[in-house]
C-alpha cells in the first residue's frame, strides 16, 4: 500500500468511527435539556431521575466524542499536508472558528453542568446544558461548511502563482448551498439517533424490568419515539433538497448512486441490482420508473445525467482520468442509509402503537427490535457519510484537487502505518470499554435521588465528583 | 501593526492560555502517581481538574484551528513533519482523557488502577513532547525549499530540544503542585506544596539552563529580558510557595510558563519555523501567511470573542472556587 491509500484508510476509520458518538451527543443534549426543563418546569421528580440517568449515558458517550475528537483537528496536517497548503486560506477560518465559537461553549459549559449541581441555582444550572447543546450544533454548522467547500467549493480564487485556493467570499462559504442542505439533514438525522437511543433504552427498561420505573420510562418512551419519527419525516424532506443540491453541483455523485450509465429523461430510481455493477452484466433489477427524475429534478420527465456522458465532460474539462467514484461502495451506501433510517422509523411506529393507551408489549421479537432500533440511525448517518465522502472522488475538493494531490509529500509509508495502527488498536479497545460502561448503566436503571442538602454546608460531599 | 503580526501575536496567546491551562492539568495528572496515598486522595487530586480541564484543552484545538487559517504552510510542515511526536501526543491525550472520565465509573481498584496510570501517562508523555517541538521549532529543523520537513526522528532529539523537553516536564510538576495547594485542603494541600517546592529548585535549575541558552543563541535583548522575567517569576512563585501564599505561588508559576512562551515566541518572530538548512527556507509570517482577506475576517471574529470565552472560562473558575477535601468526595 501506498501513503494514500493508508491516509485514506486512516481518514475513514478514525473518522466513521468518530462520528459514531457526535450525533448522539448533539441530539442527547438536547433531549437532556428538554427532560430537565420538564422537571424545571413542573417539579415532577421522575424526570429528574429521567435527566441523571440519560446524562450520565450522554456523558460517557460524549467522552469518547472529545477523546476521538482531538485527531480530526491535526491530521488534516499530518497526512494531508499539501490539501492543508491549498485550502488553508479557506479551510482552516471555518475549523478555527468551530473552536472558538463551539467548542469552548461546549467544553466550558457541560463542566458547569456536570459538576454545578449543588453550585449553581436550577434554572442556571440548567441554562448551562442549554448553552453547550447549542455549542454542540453550532459546531455542525462550522465543521459542515468546511466540508461543504469540498463539495461545491464557492467564494474562492486560484492563485496560479502561490498554488492555492484562496478566499474572496467568506459569506458565499458560509451560505454554500451544500451547506444549506446538508446542516438540516444532519441535524434531523442526529436527533434520529438520540430519539431511537432514548426510546430504544427505555422501551428495554420497561419490558425488561416492568416492575421498575416502568411508569417513569414510558413518557421517556415516547419522547423518543416521537423525536425519532418527527426526525425521519425531517430527514427525508432535507434529503430530498439536498439530492436536488447534488445533482445540480456533482451530477457524477448521483449518477453513481444510481449506477446510472447512461443519460436518462426520465430516468427510474433502481431500488435492487443483482449483477456486475461495473455495467457490464445485469442479473436482475427492480426499480420505480421516472423516481429519480423526480429527486433529482423535481419533475417526473427531468433529465439525469449517466456516468459515461459525465466522464467524457470531465476528461475534456480536466484532462484524462477516471472521474467516477466507486460505483458499488456509493450505489449500495446510498441504499444502506435509507434502508436504515426506514427501518427505524418503521420500528420505531410499531413500538408507538405497541405501547398505545398504557400497554407494555411482551414479545421477544419487540425486546429484540428496543436493543437494535438505536444502531438503526447511527448506521443510517455512517453509511450517509462513507457515501457522501466516497462519492465526491477521485476529488478532495471537487473539481479543484484530486485526493492524491493532497497527501502528505514528506510522510513515509512506516509513518502512517504506524498511525494507522495504533489508533485502529487504540479505538478497537476503547470500544470495547465504552460499550461495556454504558451497558452497566442502562441496566443499572434509574438512579435514586439524593436528599436535598444544605447547600451552605461546606463540608458536604460534592454533588458529582470523578 | 501587520495582521501577520498581530495573528502571530494572537497564536502566541494561544499557546500561552494552553500551557498555562493544561500545564497545571498535566502536573495534576502526574501527581496521581506520586502524591496520593489513597482513592480517596486520587478522587480529591482528579476532581480540582475535573470541571475545567476540558475548557482548557480546547485551547489546544483553538491553537491549532487558527495556525490552519492564519499559516496553513506552518500548520502543514510543522503537523506532517513532526509526526511521530505528534501521534504520540495525540494517543497520550486521548488515553489520559479516557482515564479522568471513566475512572470513576466503575468501582474496581484494578480498573482504576489502569485508568491511574492512564492518566499518568497522558499527562507526561504531552508535558515532555510539547517541550521538545518548541524548543525545535526554535531551534530550527531540516526543512527544504518547499516547505517539506526532510529530517527524521533523530532531528528533533537534539539537546537542546530534550532540554525544552525536561523544562516543561518539571516546570508543569511544579505547576500543577501550587494549583493543588491552591485547590485543596487537609494534608495532601501540604503535601502539594513540599513536593512542588522540592521539584521546584531542579526545575528552576533547568529553566534557568534553557532560558540562557536560547537568550545566547538568540542574541537579541528582548529574549534576554523576557528570559530574566521567566526566572524571576518562576523563583518568586517558589519563595511564595515557602511562604504558603498559595495564590501567589500559582501566580507564580502561571506568569512564569506564560512568559516562557511568550520568550519562544520572541525567539521565533518574524520566522514561524526555523530552517536549519538554508535561512531563506524558513517559514516566516509573511511566506506561511493566508490572504490579508481570510485575515481580516478571523481578526474580527477573534476580537469579538475570545473576551467573551475568557469571561466565561473565568466564572466557571470562580464557581468551582471551593477547596476540596477528601471529606468531600463521596462514597
């Protein structure tokens, strides 16, 4: 293996697996918050007990999101030396700013949170949680628009003489319109995995332990479900606007999506292929015809560009080459994601109506459907991704930099190898920890309050303390 | 002033709010090896970090953001040039992070032990590393016409840099010693103190090593006057520490890493990364620099807000001002 090709295997594991814990703690905090200022508002200790319990799995989760967080920022340097060199001028202002605007906001004020339980007065300390959620969705959009130059890079000039991309139009960057698109459908599907991680958690509490706090689970239950419903209908309006998007800026994105070969008005939407995706053989396949016009263009008669005639273009554009990514990796992706997130959804409506009027469903296959629902949406938003990332190459920055071109040139093989690694060994045991602690504390259940105490006592034993 | 300079200016103040911050964080994490007797001394040592230390790192990942925007070039050569360190330091963070936030989940003296010496280690292995790249940086490193770092591991382990090396390690010991005597009462507060003043005399030795040895390879008189500035507070913050002025040993230390930086920095400027090979293949704040644009636009956004971050990292110091015992820690 080459340096690219171990960069990209790098870039691709530390980053999927990074992102395994950042939906859930931009959605959690919310519904944290959102449980804690029903207890505020109403005095209702259970869902208090409901906020101690689900902020602490938030916090275990939100652990590793920092811990694996720390390598995103500084291997843009390490391996992609020359990327960083061509799109620092535009690239790193959104990073910085993430920081500065996001990250401080977060850090500072979960400490405030976790820690301010008997320091601070309830509607302050509750004000923190609310402050560091929305640290944690800023943080999307800033991080989102960095990817979204990559996409559709906007607002820049190449400077022929420096080599690189630099910025004219820090507002252009800012209102991209992959940008647009793709923050509300990231922030839908993020509240898809916290709806499904709190519905899934407590629909398994009140199952598993019925004579437990199942009356205190079940509203916890259909908070969930009704968060992760409301944010699938969500993810598919976004969806849909966001394949308009790319269709309109990587036409070649969709066109693999579909394995489409061919210039198609109307073109179908193919739901299965059996055969040779490479366009050589096709076994079988089922498809709806005129669907993906209609997502691609709005109407049902539209034309969708095919792979071929997009090759012929570029290789006139941008010189000889392959400009098609790799057709399986994004048609089966692309289907991978909805699957899920539709699986989801529906498992999540079949929970709904199991638990309708008060009930409490017995059957296994339910108690099966509760462990699983919550992997459902975070796997729909890793396959959105490899997609979205799989389906931009050959380019790093479309149409500007191939991804080749951006690897570092001073880096040897044994550097990254190492690298690669050690942080595939490292997170493959932080896995295995991390699983472990939240499965102890969901079957731990609902913690006991402590007795108020006297707050001027200055010897009493901290609220919380590591 | 030239926005190259004031971004200069600006990534040094940076680096300043990190060590200063994630100094005493490191010194606390090493103290757990030798400081405490018991858990519940280990609980007392974790938690006067435990609301902030994660506010504080974030000053490293600001640091970094903004060398991308404002140098994407420095931030290129120094990231993929010192990379073995770099991955080290990285791996160190992480381990140490997963240590301070799982430690306590689990009431298991062999699984606390592990995260024990998880954060140790995390905590030595950045207070040495970071040393070391400063000091290279400084120093000056194999770096060709194109900006490409050609050296190997070897390069970085001067003496000079293993110098920088030990300063930060012994200097944060001491450190995160008075933010302890600062944080907490009954023995250990004591014990902090004796040990941060014992270490104190070997770090003030090698401090004192380094500052003179960068003012004679630098030559200029603001490196030598910010030298002497480092050594002055450094040993006032001991002679306070004897005194048991807790707040102004810390003070102490804190100007003095402060200071230390700031001194790097002086030593560097105008250059960002020092060519060892060929002077005119260093990284300068004009060669490393982003557009005047790009610029401008993060100089508002930095003006706007750092005060407000500082402001608020601030009040979350002062509503965990209490000292901690271990009476306070609970069961």
């Amino acid at each position: 293996m080459e340096v690219l090709d171990l960069a990209r295997w790098q870039f691709g594991i530390t980053t999927v697996y990074h992102f395994f814990f950042v939906p859930l703690t931009i959605g959690l905090s919310v519904l944290v918050a959102g449980m804690q200022t029903a207890w505020w508002r109403t005095g209702d200790e259970r869902w208090l007990r409901l906020t101690k319990f689900f902020g602490k799995l938030f916090l275990i989760n939100f652990a590793m999101g920092i811990a694996t967080g720390i390598v995103q920022e500084f291997q843009f340097g390490m391996n992609w030396s020359d990327y960083s060199r061509f799109v620092g001028d535009i690239f790193g202002a959104p990073l910085a700013i993430e920081g500065l605007l996001a990250f401080f906001l977060e850090s500072t004020f979960l400490g405030l949170w976790i820690f301010g339980w008997d320091r601070l007065k309830p509607g302050l300390h509750l004000a923190c949680l609310w402050i560091a959620a929305l640290g944690t969705v800023l943080s999307a959009y800033f991080i989102l628009a960095a990817n979204s130059f990559m996409q559709n890079p906007v607002g820049y000039t190449f400077n022929a003489e420096k080599n690189r991309a630099e910025l004219t139009d820090f507002g252009a960057v800012m209102t991209n319109k992959v940008l647009l698109a793709t923050f509300p459908h990231q922030i839908v599907g993020c509240f898809m995995v916290a709806g499904a991680f709190v519905a899934g958690v407590a629909l398994w509490q009140m199952m598993r332990h019925p004579d437990r706090d199942a009356s205190t689970f079940q509203p916890a239950f259909r908070l969930g479900a009704v968060v992760l419903l409301v944010a699938g209908l969500g993810t598919m309006i976004t969806g849909d606007f966001q394949g308009k998007v790319m269709t309109e800026v990587q036409p070649m994105k969709m066109a693999a999506a579909e394995g489409l070969y061919d210039d198609a008005a109307p073109a179908p939407f193919s739901l299965l292929t059996v055969g040779t995706l490479d366009g050589s053989e096709e076994v079988f396949k089922l498809e709806i015809p005129k669907l993906l016009s209609f997502l691609g263009t709005g109407t049902f008669d539209g034309e969708v560009r095919g792979i071929d005639s997009l090759q012929a273009e570029y290789e006139q554009k941008y010189g000889p080459g392959d400009y098609a990514p790799n057709v399986p990796v994004t048609y089966w992706t692309f289907r991978a994601m909805i699957t899920a997130g539709g699986l989801a959804m529906l498992a999540g409506a079949a929970m709904l109506w199991s638990t309708r009027g008060g009930r409490t469903p017995s059957s296994r296959w339910m108690l099966r459907a509760a462990i699983v629902l919550p992997l459902l949406p975070m796997a729909a938003n890793s396959f959105g991704w490899i997609f979205t990332e799989m389906g931009r190459q050959p380019w790093v920055v479309f149409g500007l930099m191939p991804t080749a071109s951006g690897v570092s040139p001073s880096t040897s093989v044994a550097e990254v190898a190492t690298s690669l690694a050690a942080f595939t060994a490292l997170y493959g045991v932080l896995a295995v920890i991390e699983v472990r602690l939240l499965l102890r504390y969901i079957g731990k259940g609902l913690p006991e309050l402590d007795p108020p105490r006297d707050r001027d006592d200055i010897d009493a034993p901290l609220a919380f303390a590591y | 002033m030239d926005l190259t300079t004031f971004w200069f200016i600006l990534i040094a103040v940076l680096w300043v709010g990190y060590l200063v911050l994630e100094g005493f964080d490191f010194g606390v994490g090493m103290l757990m090896a030798v400081l405490a007797k018991d858990d519940r001394e280990r609980r007392v040592l974790l938690n006067t970090i435990g609301p902030v230390w994660d506010g504080n790192e974030v000053w490293l990942i600001v640091a970094g953001g903004a060398t991308f925007a404002a140098f994407p070039e420095w931030y290129a050569t120094m990231f993929s040039g010192f990379y073995l360190p770099r991955l080290l330091i990285l791996i160190a963070l992480i381990v140490r992070i997963i240590g301070i936030e799982f430690r306590s989940k689990r009431d298991d003296a062999a699984w606390r032990r592990r995260c024990d010496t998880a954060i140790v280690i995390g905590s030595v292995v950045p207070a040495v590393l970071w040393g070391v790249a400063l000091a290279n940086i400084v120093r000056g490193v194999p770096i060709d016409a194109d900006k490409e770092y050609v050296g190997g591991l070897l390069d970085l382990l001067n003496p000079y840099g293993l110098l920088g090396g030990l300063v930060t390690l012994s200097v944060f010991l001491v450190h995160g010693a008075f933010f302890v005597g600062l944080k907490t009462e009954g023995p250990i507060r004591e014990r902090a103190i004796e040990l941060g003043v014992r270490a104190g005399v070997v770090a003030a030795a090698l401090t004192t090593l380094f500052v003179v040895w960068t003012a004679v390879r630098d030559g200029g008189t603001a490196v030598w006057i910010l030298g002497a500035l480092v050594l002055v507070a450094f040993v006032l913050g001991l002679l306070s520490a004897v005194a048991r002025l807790d707040g102004w040993a810390f003070t102490g230390t804190s100007v003095a890493i402060g200071l230390l930086v700031v001194m790097l920095f002086a030593a560097l400027f105008p250059d960002v990364m020092v060519s060892s090979l060929d002077p005119l293949w260093s990284l300068t704040t004009t060669n490393a620099a982003s557009t005047p644009y790009t610029l401008r636009i993060m100089s508002w956004v930095a003006l706007a807000f750092t005060p407000i971050v500082v402001l608020y990292q601030g009040w979350s110091y002062w509503v965990f001002r209490r000292r901690i015992g271990v009476q306070h820690i609970p069961v």
